[in-house]
C-alpha cells in the first residue's frame, strides 16, 4: 500500500458510527421528531372534529404520509450508510453521493404532487384537512425509518 493511501486508511474511519451524524440526525432528536409529528396529528385532528369536518380524511392522509415518509426514510438511511463518511471527509459532496438526486425529487414529489392536486381539485375541508395530516405522516414515517437506522449504528 502507498504511504499516501496508509495516512489517508489511518486518518478515515472505515466505520459509519452515531457521533459522526448531525445534530439533527441524533436518536434523540430524531425521536422527539416522531412525537412532535404525532402530537401534532392528535391536536389537528381535534381541531377538525370541532369544527365539524370529516375527519375520514385525516386518517387516510396520515397513513399514507407514514408509508411515504418510511420509503423515503429508508432511503436516506441506506445513501448515508454508503455515503456519509465520504461526505464529511469531503471526497464527495451530498449531491455526488449515490441517491441523493433520487431521494430529493421522490420528497419534492410526495410532498408537492399531493398539495397541488389537492389545490386543483374542488377544495373540500376534508380533502384539505387530509393534506396536513399527510404531512405531519410523511414526517413522522420518515423519522420512524431515520430512527430505526440510527439504532443500528455503533455508538
């Protein structure tokens, strides 16, 4: 091996491990996320129901905000995993590392497609109600997945 591979071997963690993640990407942050996501799902859903919209929307909208914002949770988990290390030692940036266009037009278009369709179709309360509560899923499934994937990291 050349003496500039070794210094550089020496110098790289080969390991991605939690320290090395943003403060934002941090358990207990990511965790406080998924409740802040839920308490704000709970406390929406009140305010709908007295004011006396159907909530059915509500429902459908949060569960599938959570399978959207799992799949995109894993996503960014799995282009961290590969490509965190190389990020933070600068060989890449976020945008060279491998899913990281993917995963950035999958979240323009999971959080943009749903509110533009629904701002083009008859504007009900209820579909509009159900559009938030896609949000607060889309965040909370997609902090859930972070959550689970951080968990895996070597302290």
């Amino acid at each position: 091996m050349e003496p500039s591979l070794k210094k550089k071997a020496a110098t790289q963690p080969d390991k991605l491990h939690r320290h090395h993640l943003p403060f934002y990407m941090r358990l207990p942050i990511v965790v406080s996320f998924i409740v802040v996501s839920i308490v704000g799902q709970i406390a929406w859903t009140a305010a709908v129901n007295l004011s006396r919209v159907d909530t059915g929307w509500c429902s459908v909208g949060f569960a599938t905000g959570i399978v959207l914002g799992f799949i995109q949770g894993k996503w960014t988990g799995r282009m961290w995993e590969r490509d965190y290390m190389r990020v933070l030692t600068r060989e890449i940036t976020f945008w060279d590392a491998r899913g990281a266009k993917g995963t950035t037009i999958f979240v323009i278009l999971a959080l943009g497609m749903p509110v533009l369709f629904g701002l083009l179709i008859r504007q009900t309360y209820g579909i509009l109600a159900g559009l938030q509560s896609y949000v607060f899923g889309f965040v909370g499934g997609m902090n859930l997945a972070l959550a689970l994937w951080v968990r895996r990291l070597p302290r």
